[in-house]
C-alpha cells in the first residue's frame, strides 16, 4: 500500500503552544481604555494605579462591559493539534485570525496524530494502528491517483509532445498537488496541524470559559490551558483579577439528555432526501430582497430618483461600482454595498470534514455545525472525490480505508473508550451536515473566491450549487456574480488574479456554464 515514512516512529509529541506576540500589560491596558470613556483625554496604560485595577476590573467585566478586552491581543505558534480540535472549537466563531498548514498542497509523508493521553494498553494500539493504516493508504491513493491527475491536466494545458522540461515538471507538480488534495480524504482528522493563530482578550477568555462545549473537550482544554498560562506569564492580572472558571462538561447545555455514541439515523435520511441530490440547498431568502436593497441604496445615495435596477447596478455592477474589481474586499467599509446586508439566504449543506473546515474559514457566513458525537452514524457516512470514485482501483482502496476507521472506532468504543477519542480515528471525507446564513454582502466575497476553479472542488461545487438557486429566485441580484476572472474581464488588468497559478481555462467565456474536471 505504498511506504510511509517514519512508520516506526512516535505518533504524538504533544501540543505546541507558543505566545509570539502581545501586549506589553494588556490588563492596564484594559483599565486605561475604560477609564478613557469618563476622561476628557485619552488615558494611557502606566497611569493605572493598583486600586483602579482591583476596581474597575472586576466592574468592567461582571457588568458585561468587555469592548476594553478586545484592545489587547495575542498571537499563538500551534503545532501538535488536531484538525477535530480546529473545527470543532478554534474555527467554529467569527473572531480570530489564523493561518494553517495545508494538506491540499503539503504531503504528509509520515503520520503525525493526536493520540488522547487517556488511552492505554490494547485501545492505544488499536488507535496508533488505525492512524497508520490510513497514512498508507493516503500514499498508496497519491501514488495511483497521480497519473490520472496527470492525464487531466495535460489535456487541459494541452501539453505538446515536445513541451519544455520546465513546463512538463510544472504539470508533473500540479498532478501531484491535485493527488494529494484528493488522497487526503482518508487521513483521520486525527491529523496534526500548525498555525498562526490570534485572538483578542476577551474572546480568549470565552474559548477559556466554553473549552468543553466541543467533540474534543480534553484537548481543548489542554490548549486552551496553555494559551491561557502563555498569558498569565505575561500578566497574571489579565485572568487572576477578572474572568470565570471554565465551564464542567457535565454542565454543557449541549450535551444535557443527549448522549454521546447515539444518532438519529431518520434525521440524517430526510436531511439527506432534502438537498434533492444537491450539496448545497437554499432553503430560506428575504421575498423582498431586492426591492429593500434598491431602497436601501436610494437612501444611501439620497437618489429618489433611481429605479430598482439602477439602484441594484450602482452596487452590483463592476463598472459602475469598481469596489467590485478591488481585491481587499472593501464591502463592510462601503456605504452604498453595506445595503447589501438586507439581502439574506439560509442554505443547508452537506460537505465533507476537510471541505467544511475551508468552508468555515468564511467566518461572516456562520454555520450551525452538528456535535459529531451526537450524529455520527455506526457505518461510513462519507464524501467520496469524483476522481476516486471514478477510478475502480481507487475507489476500492477508499472503501477499504474509510470501513477500517469505522471499525477501529467501533472496537474502541467496545473497549470502553470516550466517544470523543473515537471520533479522532474517522477520515477527512467524515460527511457534515449543517445550515449556513450569509448576508448578500458577505456571499458576494465567498462566491467570487470559491467559484475560481482553484477553490476546493468540494467548495466549488457547493458554491455553484447556491449561485443557481439564489439566481432562481433573484436574478437581477446575481447579474454580476463570479469568479475574479468574470467579474474583472473588459474592466481590470490583471483579468485572473491568481497569477502564475491561473487555471489555463478562460472561465470568463462561458461562467456559469462552465465544466470543472479536477
């Protein structure tokens, strides 16, 4: 099944945390900003004297005045976590930045997992074997699915026989790419990442007081526990003199007469009959939306005199609104696009683990994601890639690998081990089912980034899935909605702003008629 190295080798050395970079007294610093709201100048840190820290502190933060504990911000080095753990807590709210290793383009050549403390003697050895067997098979699955990437590509860059040897190496290294994006659907989401990651002061606060509300309770609150103790070092106040003990599991409102290990398997199958064969299925809009955004953009404007669709091209199309051509994403600091917040859509989607968790990376088009451990079926419940599913040999390793991960999770739990540890072992491809709502004003962005045919295919297609259905119900909202090709071409030079990896298709001739074949 392909070599893996570093088989022999440990699977965990355990979770990284580093502070990288702060706020000097970011405590004080909170203090001063309070103390500035009732003072005639701006107050600064090093006035705060001992007295208005054990004062205004504690008043500040029990009246639920917290504005003053977003000024100070902290940001982390992670490494030696878990994907579950990003999605399920790190990821799962709008405020933080991050950015993180990529599996899409960075071969994982030897297996690198969080393994749970708690396990011991035959349930550790399950767990470590079934990690690595889903690394050989993610090698085996590189391996055959390269030259059918390879075929692909070269038929659509049309690589001449007697290309340059520069040329076929760029097309021999994005075959690979485009294997391991792929291969990766049967890694565990067990997986180790590393990241940048940073988070105001208050909003550590909340991930210190809700780490358990997640599927991975124990590891969130050892990183979160090192995240917080990374602060204390740096200023004891910050958590001695304000804040709140961590939520008990036992007291999670999440979890209260919802056990762990149980699944409703009707739910899951009128979800499923739901999305009538699509990915993503619109399932609730603002009737209105466009005469309101027409209106909206009249009092903006003060023009009383513009009709519905003047109104909508002064805001949505890029030659009368050249925002649109600005790749800052400028919308939120416009008066006239901010009208496009009155337009709402509400979608229900199903997407695999390793999709879903680029999916949330789109933090102000927020989801309701499921507890894993309360709607993971007893059977492999899975997004299988087109490329594996329509290669026989590849589609059968697949099988192979996600049944073994349901098993080993079935054995655990026989074992008696924790729900949550069992959940580690199941693969990328994991289905998650889940309801988004975005604004007009934020699906515009996340439309013109994912409906590029370098998005994530599982994206793309959910994307164009919930273009379709918006432009069904509102077409004169969606007259100029697409990727950066289609939006800038006859406007803006570049036309493809990804550069060097334009995808060598000339979308722009026939979106959104257009066919994606990797």
């Amino acid at each position: 099944m392909g070599e893996l190295r570093g088989d022999a080798g440990a699977l965990d050395d355990g979770p990284e945390i580093r502070l990288r970079n702060w706020f000097d007294a970011p405590y004080d610093d909170a203090i001063a900003a309070a103390r500035t709201c009732y003072s005639p100048r701006v107050i600064r840190p090093e006035e705060i004297t001992p007295g208005q820290r054990r004062r205004i502190g504690p008043l500040t933060y029990e009246g639920g005045h917290h504005t003053v504990y977003t000024h100070a911000t902290f940001e982390f080095e992670m490494s030696g976590i878990s994907r579950q753990l990003v999605w399920s807590l790190l990821h799962s709210f709008p405020f933080y930045n991050t950015e993180q290793q990529s599996q899409r383009y960075v071969k994982l050549d030897e297996a690198r997992a969080h393994v749970p403390t708690a396990l011991g003697g035959e349930a550790r050895e399950v767990y470590e074997r079934a990690v690595r067997e889903a690394w050989q098979a993610y090698a085996e699955l590189t391996r055959r699915l390269t030259p059918i990437t390879w075929g692909i590509l070269s038929e659509l860059w049309r690589l001449p026989d007697r290309a340059s040897k520069a040329f076929g190496k760029n097309v021999a290294r994005e075959a690979e790419k485009k294997a391991i994006e792929t291969a990766r659907y049967v890694i565990p989401v067990a997986c180790h990442t590393a990241m940048v990651y940073t988070v105001n002061g208050i909003t550590l606060h909340r991930l210190h007081r809700m780490a358990a509300a997640c599927d991975t309770p124990t590891e969130a609150r050892l990183v979160v526990d090192r995240m917080v103790s990374e602060v204390r070092k740096l200023d004891p106040a910050f958590f001695d003199e304000i804040g709140e003990a961590p939520i008990p599991e036992d007291e999670i409102v999440e979890f209260a007469d919802t056990p762990a290990g149980r699944f409703d398997a009707a739910g899951i199958e009128a979800f499923d009959k739901s999305l009538d064969g699509r990915s993503a299925r619109l399932v609730d809009w603002g009737a209105r939306a466009p005469k309101v955004v027409a209106e909206a953009v009249r009092n903006v404007l003060g023009r009383s005199d513009l009709d519905d669709e003047e109104a909508l091209a002064r805001v949505l199309d890029p030659a009368r609104n050249r925002y649109r051509l600005d790749t800052l994403d400028l919308g939120v600091h416009s008066p006239l696009m901010r009208t496009l917040a009155h337009a709402n859509y509400t979608f229900r989607k199903k997407l695999s683990h390793t999709a879903d968790s680029q999916d949330q990376r789109h933090r102000m088009v927020p989801g309701s994601r499921p507890l894993l451990s309360r709607t993971v079926p007893d059977t492999p419940d899975v997004i299988e890639p087109d490329l594996i599913a329509g290669a026989p040999e590849c589609h059968a390793l697949f099988r192979e690998s996600v049944e073994a991960a349901w098993d080993a999770r079935a054995r655990l739990q026989a074992l008696g081990a924790s729900p949550e540890f069992g959940l580690y072992l199941l693969p990328n491809a994991l289905a998650v089912r889940f309801e988004e709502t975005g604004s007009l004003l934020h699906l515009v962005h996340k439309w013109t980034m994912r409906t590029c045919l370098n998005a994530q295919r599982e994206i793309f297609d959910a994307s164009m899935d919930e273009v379709a259905q918006v432009r069904a119900v509102h077409p004169e909202l969606m007259r100029h909605i697409g990727p950066p090709c289609s939006v800038r071409t006859g406007l803006a030079r570049p036309r493809c702003t990804e550069g060097s990896h334009f995808c060598g298709i000339p979308v722009w001739k026939t979106f959104p008629e257009i066919e994606r074949r990797i």
